[in-house]
C-alpha cells in the first residue's frame, strides 16, 4: 500500500474526503516528525512506538575494494510494533 492508496482507504473508513484524509495524514506524519526531530518519542498503544537512537561512528569496508572507510555517527529512527498488530499478523 503506497500514500495514495492509504489516503483512499481512509477517506472510505472515515467517511470523508480524500482531501481532509490527505490532510490529516500529513498533520500525522508532520507531528511524528517534529516530535521525533526533538528527541522525543511517539507511541500509539496497540500499534508500536517510533523513538530515535544514536548509532555511534565506525569502520565499515568497501565492499568492492574492500578498503576500510569511515562510517559516521547518526540518528537513526527506530520502530517497535506493539502487541495488537504483531497478533494481526500472525
């Protein structure tokens, strides 16, 4: 399921528009964004948790030349599904 075929999906769920279903799925990703950018973390009980974690710098290999090379530090998203929808799927 791609964006699009999410925002119709809810439109017919919710009854509404496709416009005010695209706009609150935007407001949604947009707040889990900002929360996250900010160091803090979102979770929806049932479905899962989204919160940020440093991974640290290191040395990796090229895997065509095998030279050694610098990997970076980062902040790395992580998701956590909650029990509801690991039960769903399986």
């Amino acid at each position: 399921m791609n964006k699009s075929e999410l925002i119709d999906a809810m439109a017919a769920d919710a009854g509404i528009t496709k416009a005010a279903a695209k706009l609150a799925l935007e407001s949604f990703l947009g707040n889990v964004g900002s929360t996250l950018k900010g160091g803090g973390r979102v979770s929806l009980v049932g479905f899962g948790s989204w919160s940020v974690s440093n991974r640290a710098a290191r040395d990796g290999r090229n895997p065509q030349t095998g030279d050694t090379i610098k990997i970076a530090a980062k902040n790395v998203v992580k998701f956590k599904a909650g029990a509801d929808l690991e039960g769903s799927v399986n």
